[in-house]
C-alpha cells in the first residue's frame, strides 16, 4: 500500500499567517477564520485570502491547531489506483482543494478490488475524515468505520449508513449517445473503458 501526498505542485512551506494577511490586504485574525472555515468572512474576502494562501504556499501548524481544537487538519483518500487518469485527476483535485483549507491529505491505494481498504483504515487512526472509492470492506465493516470518524463514498456502490457523492453514469451516456445520433452517427463503439464499467458496457444495449 502506498501512503503520501498526491501528485501536485510542492512549495516550500515557510509562509506565516502575517504574510499571508500581508498579500491579501487583510487581518492576520481574518485569515486565521478562513484558513479554520469560520463565519464572517465576505465571499470576496474569503476568496482573496484563499488565493494568498495559495500564492505563498501558506501551510497551517497541525500539531498547534490540533493541540487546541482536537482536530488533527489531515483527511485520508482512499482510491484502488492511481494508473487509472481517473483517480489520479480526482486525489490530485481533492489534494489542492484540501491545501487551500489548510488540511493535509493521506493517500492510500487500496488495490483494484479494495483489498487493501482494511489495512488503510487501521493505519490511519488519527484521521478527521475519510473520502474512499469503497469496493473492498463488508457493509457491517464499513458501517463501523462510518461511526468511528467522517466518511464519505465515492462512485457507485452505496451505503445507507454513509454519505456518497457520485455521477449519473447512465445520464451521461444517454446525453453522449444523443449527440452522435442527432449527427447521424449509427455504428458506435466505446475504447479504453475498463469491463467492469456496467454504465458503460450498457451502451450497446440500446
């Protein structure tokens, strides 16, 4: 199993609140409320600091803010594998999203059946959350983990007991489809996607 941060762009972290505030023309105590996600900030002042943040590569103390909130600042992702542009786009995009609310992010490839999604979750006990492609775990095994700290499922598969975010596969197809009809096209075939895709192995079914 791989743990580390996602492939982005790494700076040297060695800017201060005070610099941050600096650059974007505001408080020190107004961007110590964005970095913590804290009310009373404008939209347009949330945004300036947010992009001060990432401008000098601002990274928050986790140890001190840990010590005084309770909180530890780091989220786990869990995906099957990075070969796929797929989950590589995805732990890239949630890695800079993350970086920008002062939260680090722990990545874990859990195999392509989820088999490593046990081992993931019993390494990373000090997390504040858990975003996971989930394909591995029992439902009961799952449920448990739900309870123990914040998860949320990616893709298909569902869980009653835990959040999910996930796309209309079948939607998308539809709309893909009706393109290429509407310009004539009749003999359509799919390249380079995986065989247990099912949305989209359904597509010569219409």
């Amino acid at each position: 199993m791989l743990f580390g941060m996602p492939p982005v762009r790494i700076r040297p972290m060695t800017s201060t609140l005070t610099d941050v505030a600096a650059r974007a023309g505001v408080s020190p105590k107004t961007v110590s409320r964005v970095v913590n996600d804290e009310p009373g900030v404008s939209p347009l002042t949330r945004a300036r600091v947010l992009a001060a943040l990432e401008e000098t590569g601002y990274s928050p103390d986790t140890a001190a803010r840990s010590l005084r909130t309770g909180r530890s600042g780091v989220i786990g992702l869990a995906v099957p594998e990075l070969g796929q542009p797929f989950f590589a786009e995805i732990a890239d995009r949630i890695a800079a999203c993350a970086r920008r609310r002062g939260l680090a992010v722990v990545l874990g490839v859990t195999g392509e059946q989820g088999e490593g999604e046990a081992e993931f979750f019993a390494s990373s006990t000090a997390l504040d959350g858990v975003i996971l492609y989930w394909q591995g775990l029992s439902p009961r095994a799952l449920a448990q983990e739900a309870q123990r700290c914040p998860l949320v499922l990616l893709g298909e598969n569902e869980h009653a007991a835990v959040d999910r975010v996930t796309m209309d596969n079948e939607r998308g197809i539809d709309l893909a489809l009706a393109h290429l009809t509407a310009l004539g096209r009749e003999r359509i075939a799919v390249i380079g996607v995986p065989d247990q895709v099912g949305a989209a192995a359904s597509i010569f079914e219409v």
